[in-house]
C-alpha cells in the first residue's frame, strides 16, 4: 500500500500525505510546500508517507 502512496505522492504530494496522516500539520506544510515549489511537496511527502510507515486498517 506505501508503494500505492508513493506514486500518488509523486503525482499529487497532497493527496499522498492526507492518505497517509489525513488532514493535519503536515498536510497543510505539503499544501505549502507544493505551491512553493512541486519538487519540495513530492520530497516532504515521500518522507512523511516512508516516516510513518504503514497504517493499521
């Protein structure tokens, strides 16, 4: 599933980070992030979604 997320990230780094923490504080820095710069948002959201690891369901 983190491999799922990953390429979501890469695609859409928001969307990856709410999938993986939903909407918080590091949602809002990737939001941040994303329009700061697209490669800054898919770097901070890789790293949020390989932090964490995976969630229980």
């Amino acid at each position: 599933m983190d491999f799922v997320r990953i390429i979501i990230a890469i695609i859409l780094p928001p969307l990856g980070v709410f999938l993986q923490v939903g909407i918080g504080k590091h949602f809002w820095i990737n939001i941040l992030l994303t329009i700061l710069g697209y490669i800054p948002g898919i770097v901070h959201a890789v790293w949020v979604i390989a932090k964490k690891g995976p969630t229980t369901a």
